[in-house]
C-alpha cells in the first residue's frame, strides 16, 4: 500500500534525521527534544532569519557592507539589461 511505505519511509527519514543530530550533538554539543519539537513556521524562520544576519554583522562588520554593494551591482545590471533589451532592434520579421 503506498500510503504505508511513504508513511514508513517518512519514520526512515526522522530516524535517520535524529541520528544524526544525536551524534553531531555527542560530537559538537547542541541537543535536538523528541518531547518537544519545533515547528518552523514562517514567522519563526523570518525570525531566526533577523537573528543570524544581526549576529553575522555583528562578528563581520564587512559583510553588511559587503552584501549591499552586492544588491547594488545586481540592480545597475538589472537596469543596464532593461535598457539594452528595450534598444534591440530585430532582424526577425513578423
């Protein structure tokens, strides 16, 4: 029945998935509670999202810097492909 075998897969996969945070937990410290697991709600992942890019610049003050200049860049290009696209002239006819 595939209801069960993707339901028995999806136990493999957990199984396998806890197995390894319980080792990298042994190995590196961390802990993962089968008692209480977290949910990753959309708010959740936008918060942990504004945690970790605080806690990034905080410890690499360039990357702020780094990462707008990147945006920057990426909308110059954005504009410059807008503008070239728009000054084509077709050797197509229709």
């Amino acid at each position: 029945h595939p209801c069960k075998h993707a339901h028995g897969l999806l136990d493999y996969k957990r199984d396998c998935a806890l197995a390894y945070l319980g080792k990298r937990a042994q190995l590196y410290g961390g802990v993962c509670s089968k008692t209480k697991p977290r949910i990753l709600t959309p708010q959740m992942l936008a918060d942990l999202e504004a945690s970790n890019r605080t806690r990034r610049h905080s410890q690499y003050p360039w990357m702020e810097r780094l990462m707008s200049l990147m945006s920057e860049i990426e909308r110059s290009q954005e504009q410059i492909e807008v503008a070239a696209s728009t000054r084509m002239i077709s050797l197509v006819t229709t």
